[in-house]
C-alpha cells in the first residue's frame, strides 16, 4: 500500500514534467482624450518557484507597498486647545456672574434695610416730637376762649 506523502501523494507517484506559459502583454491602449490612463506603464516581471515536491508556482513579483512618511503632527491639536480653554474661560466667567448676581441681590437687601430703619428712626422722633408733653417751648401762646366773628370780623 501506498501511504500518501505529505503533500497527499501516494510514495512512488511520479509527476508528469510542468510546462509553465509566460504571458504575453498586451500593447498598452490609447485612452481617449477625456480618459486617465488606469492600467500601469510597465508589467512586472514574472517569478517561478520549484517547490520541494517538484511543482512550480509562477507569479508576478509585487513591490511592497511603501506608505508616506508620516508628517509629524502635535499630540493635540490646536484647535481642541483653544476650544478647552474657551470652556474653561466660560465656566469661569459664569461662575462670576452668579457670584457677582448674588452681591447685587445682597447690597439691595442691605439697602432695603437701611431704608426701613431710617424710616423707623424718623418716625419715632417724630412721634415723640408730636406727643411730648414737656412744657412750654416758647413763642407766642394764644387762648382763644369764645371767638365771634361778625361780618368778616373777629372779636376775641
């Protein structure tokens, strides 16, 4: 019996001889005056290679794709910056604004205050102006007594 290889041929089986084509490229088109070209200028070259068992596997080399040098940018970005600190600029103008709201509310309610008890002082001492009975203040004192007034004239 015969035990297949590695490959998945039986041991003694021979392979019949492997004739590789190469392509033949085409002649480039002509692309019309409106149209880009979009196939490449030149064809890459084709690469056989015989592997341990014998076959052998033909394809085109590619070059390695190389990337653009990165250019180097900051880690972050001014932009995202500027707009941080226009956020913490704004949080701060807020919170001044609340405290500054505040003082005015305070320095109103303290104002009110002031004009109640001036208006309680005030009062007061007119109160005890008016009903002070401490005697005479001088001045002219008049005791009217029966008054009569005939024809637009007084007689006391």
């Amino acid at each position: 019996m015969n035990e297949p290889t590695a490959y998945g041929r039986p041991a003694g089986h021979t392979t019949a001889a492997v004739e590789v084509h190469h392509p033949t490229p085409l002649a480039p088109v002509l692309p019309a005056a409106s149209l880009v070209p979009a196939q490449p200028g030149t064809i890459p070259a084709l690469t056989s290679i015989v592997l341990p068992d014998g076959r052998v596997v033909t394809g085109y080399t590619l070059e390695p794709v190389k990337p653009e040098p990165v250019v180097a940018k900051p880690a972050v970005s001014r932009t995202a910056v500027n707009i941080a600190l226009g956020g913490i600029g704004f949080g701060a103008v807020c919170g001044g604004l609340v405290l500054l709201t505040t003082f005015i509310a305070a320095l109103a309610a303290l104002i009110h205050q002031f004009v109640i008890l001036a208006a309680v002082i005030f009062g007061g001492w007119v109160a005890v102006q008016v009903f002070s009975a401490s005697g005479h203040r001088g001045g002219t004192t008049v005791n009217i007594r029966k008054a009569v007034i005939k024809r637009n004239k007084f007689y006391g």
